[in-house]
C-alpha cells in the first residue's frame, strides 16, 4: 500500500479573468485619452462590462500606466456631490424674516420647558466648556437637540447638517460636525458632567416639588467593541456574558420615572461605593439626604446596608436566595405563612403568602420577608430597614423598581445608551448625562399630551415628535406650523399651542406653534 501524501500541491486555478480581458483594451484606449479609473469605471457600467475603479487601477497598473495627477474639483465632470456646509458659528446665526421646511419640527415642542427649566443657566452654571464660535450654551443644546432626535451614532449628525430647524432649534447658522461632538465631550470633565447633572435636576425639583422623593437604582454595562486594552470586563446581562463595556450607575426617579443621575466613571471595586457617591451628590444639591432607595441585591453589600440605617435612609433591597435560605423556607410549615392583598388591580398575582421576621446582618437589625406565588418559581426575599410600613406597601413599592429595568430598555432602543462606547469617538459620562437630561424632558412632554403620560420616549417620538414643519420667521415671532398628521389632534389638545413662548436665545423671539393649513 502506497504512503499517503501529507503534502499535497495545490491545484493551479485559472490564471484568466474573464471580465478584466473582455475590458482590457478599452481601458487602455480611454487611459491613453487621460480618462480616469473613475471615468472608465462609468463608461464601462453603460457597455455593460461593469468594473470597479479599483479593478480598472489593476489593469492599468499590469499595463504599466503611472497613475494620473491629482485633478483640481473644477477639473472634474459635472456629477452630483455632497454640497459644503458652512461651519458653524453663532456669530452668523440671525432671525431675519424667512421661510422654509423641516423635518424635524417635532423638537419645538421641547422649547417651553427648555425655557421654564432654564437651560441656559444649567450650562453657565456647570461652567461647560464653550468658544467664541459655539458658546457653552449652544454647544449643549446642539448635543441635547441630538439625544432628543433619537441619533444613533453621532455621525448621523451630517444626515441632518444641512436641516434649517436643527440649526434654529439650537440659535446656530448650521448644525456642528460629527468631529466637533466627538472633540467637544472630550473636553468635558467628570466634575463637570456632576454639576450639570446638579443644576438640571434643581430645575427640575424647584418647578416639580413632588420629586425627589424615593429613587430606584441599577447598574448597567455599555458594551464596548474596540480595542482599547484599558477597558474593564464587566457582566452584560443582553449577551449573559462578561466583555469589555463601561460600567454606568443610574438613578431614576419613582415619581417621574425620568433618570437624575448618572455616572459612568467606576473602576472595578468601586461598585458598592457608588450609593454613597449618588447620596453625597443629593445632599449637596438639596442640603438633605435622599429619604428612600430601592435596589436590587448586587448594587452593594450589607456591612454598607447597615451604614444606610445609620443615616437614617429608607431602603427596600433583594436578598440572594443561598442554598442554605432556601432549606429555611422549605422547613416552614404553611401554618408560618400568611397572605396578603396587593390593591393593584393590573397585577396578575395579587394574594402572595409572606413570612416575616427580624434578622441581624453586619450588626444591623433588619426586616426580613419571605415571599411566594409572586409568580416566580423560587421565592423572594425582602430586604428594608423599614420597619413600620405595612408589608403589602413594602412588597408594591419593591416591584415598582423594574421602572428603572423599563427605562434603561428604553433607553437602550430609543436613546441609544448601548452605541455610546462603539468606535465613535464620544465619551460615554457626558453622554449619560445628556440621557438624563433628555429623558427628563420627555417625561416632561408627555405630562402635556392625553393618554401618553405612561408612555415611554420610543412611543412618543414616533407619534409626536417624529413630525415635518414650516418654519416661518418674523419681525419679532417664529412660527412652527405642524403638517396634518393622524396625532395632531392629541398635540392640539395639548396647549401648547395657546401659549407663545418667548425664547431668549432668539433674542426674545416668540415661538408660536399652529397647524399648517396649506397654500393660500
């Protein structure tokens, strides 16, 4: 028997290409008539002989043709070509009388409470950075317009460049460029990402005293998919898998259900530091501690729990069900077990059965529940150091923290939170901050539109905001008038529409919202 051959030779393959030969001497024919490759490429595609100017620079260069100079663009043919934008100064910005169409007229909407919040003031306060060209102002709301219009990826900005009403929305001649966001976050520093954060949210609290009352909290990784050693591996529960993404700490409010706090600064061993972080940050913009957190089991660990208790903080948290709970809840008679009534009449599992008791964890005495036929197969464990709240109110108001698991997967899908650490260069804390920012105006918004006040941002822009506009400037008023839309009527019901505002960066300018009624 003949020894097999561990070393075959490669079969030749064929040595001819078909569609380069067929071409071959019309290529050379136009090259000497100092046609480019772009030319040729062209003029080949119309005698259906397609070829790439990339397979005509091949054959050239088999041929031995050097390839051509550089032509200048007036030396070019005459075909379509992206069209130059100015750059964007707000120097050049003016309201002189004028009239014309946008696509994104949905975002005057936002401009009544962007100036009852008084953004501006935000900006100056938090000291952002700014130039001559892009005030610190300007350049905020260029950013903010962006996370409102649901932009996926900054570079998308120049789709909308050339947009007139991105430009008015922001008091701009143009929109900035892809490379003029990338630079601007670059410069904003974590100190200065915390005060915008503090002077938005004491807008906000000073016109809505409601808020700030009880947060929920919950991590979340941003995944990452370049090649930057420095970034840490972190658990991304949409993969079930450990990768490297940016670790972002957030802080909702129960009553508002908009984000107040963000931070995408952490290193590894700094996760269950990070509460303290959110209640210093409370306590200097409000002089008082928050009064009530809830959380899950894996945002800190208990020795810190106990220091919560010592301030005098209100909690409701999870805790892991060990092997070793589980046998003690097993072991309980049904007689230990008793039910109780949740009064919310939209939950499907309303008679759970409880047993409490008090417990002591790292020295702190605290009230424990166990909890079944909550719909989950295994049990729920409670956590809280309130210890006079009935256990039906502790058990509603724990389930209400998947508002903030809703509001990150809105986030993700609306916001985008997921595309901030990709390959386009935005750094991803200045980010969080513009997402709590426009999350609070949506919620905001959609306080004024009927039947939307529990909706989430992604439903509200595709039915509201997502609307064409004309745009017509005046003396001293600009009017935005709403094309005829199947929604329009819920804006209409709104009154906004009654109501002109004046808006200081157009130098007190009125905004004026209609409907556009058609050609006279």
């Amino acid at each position: 028997m003949p020894h097999p051959e561990f070393f075959l030779a490669p079969r030749p393959g064929p040595r001819n290409q078909p569609k380069k030969t067929r071409a071959r001497q019309i290529i050379v024919q136009m090259r000497k008539q100092n046609y480019s490759v772009y030319d040729i490429s062209a003029s080949l595609i119309e005698q259906n002989m397609a070829l790439s100017p990339t397979a005509v620079g091949e054959v050239l260069k088999a041929e031995g043709f050097a390839p051509l100079p550089r032509r200048l663009d007036e030396e070019r043919p005459v075909v379509p070509r992206p069209t130059v934008e100015p750059i964007a100064d707000a120097r050049a910005f003016g309201l002189a009388p004028n009239h014309f169409v946008t696509n994104c007229g949905g975002l005057f909407l936002f401009v009544p409470d962007l100036v009852r919040l008084d953004l501006d003031r935000v900006a100056e306060h938090a000291r952002l950075p700014g130039s001559r060209m892009i005030p610190r102002t300007h350049a905020l709301r260029a950013c903010l317009a962006l996370k409102l219009w649901s932009l996926e990826r900054k570079a998308h900005v120049m789709a909308l460049v050339a947009d007139a009403g991105l430009a008015l929305f922001c008091a701009l001649n143009c929109m900035p460029k892809k490379s003029y966001m990338s630079e601007y976050s670059s410069r904003v520093e974590h100190q200065t990402t915390l005060r915008v954060l503090a002077g938005w949210h004491k807008q906000q609290t000073d016109v809505d005293e409601r808020l700030g009352k009880s947060f929920n909290l919950d991590f979340h990784s941003v995944p990452y998919y370049g090649g930057d050693p420095v970034i840490e591996r972190h658990y991304v529960s949409a993969r079930s898998r450990r990768q490297p993404s940016i670790l972002a700490f957030l802080a909702q409010d129960a009553v508002g259900r908009d984000f107040c706090y963000s931070n995408a600064d952490l290193r590894k061993g700094e996760e269950s530091e990070e509460i303290f972080r959110f209640i210093d940050f409370w306590r200097r913009v409000h002089r008082q501690l928050p009064r009530h957190l809830v959380f899950d089991s894996s945002l800190t660990t208990y020795d810190r729990l106990a220091r919560l208790d010592q301030m005098g903080i209100t909690f409701i948290t999870l805790r892991r069900r060990s092997p070793k709970l589980l046998a003690e809840m097993n072991a309980l008679p049904p007689s230990a077990w008793r039910t109780v009534h949740l009064d919310v009449p939209t939950r499907q599992y309303r008679t759970p059965r409880v047993y409490e008791q008090t417990i002591t964890l790292a020295k702190c005495p605290l009230r424990q529940m166990y909890i079944r036929d909550l719909g989950h197969e295994d049990p729920t464990v409670l956590l809280t150091n309130d210890r006079q709240g009935a256990t039906s109110a502790v058990i509603i108001r724990y389930a209400q923290r998947m508002l903030v698991e809703n509001a990150i997967s809105d986030a993700v899908r609306f916001f985008h939170m997921d595309a901030l650490s990709s390959a386009v260069g935005l750094k991803v804390d200045f980010d969080m901050a513009l997402l709590v920012i426009a999350s609070g105006l949506y919620r905001r918004l959609a306080q004024h539109m009927r039947g939307y006040s529990e909706s989430q941002a992604r439903q509200l822009f595709r039915d509201i905001i997502d609307t064409p506009a004309n745009v017509t400037i005046g003396n001293s008023e600009v009017r935005v008038e709403f094309h005829r839309r199947a929604h329009l009527p819920i804006i209409l019901a709104s009154g906004l529409m009654d109501k002109p505002v004046a808006v200081p960066w157009w130098n007190g300018h009125r905004l004026r919202l209609s409907t556009y009624r058609g050609p006279e």
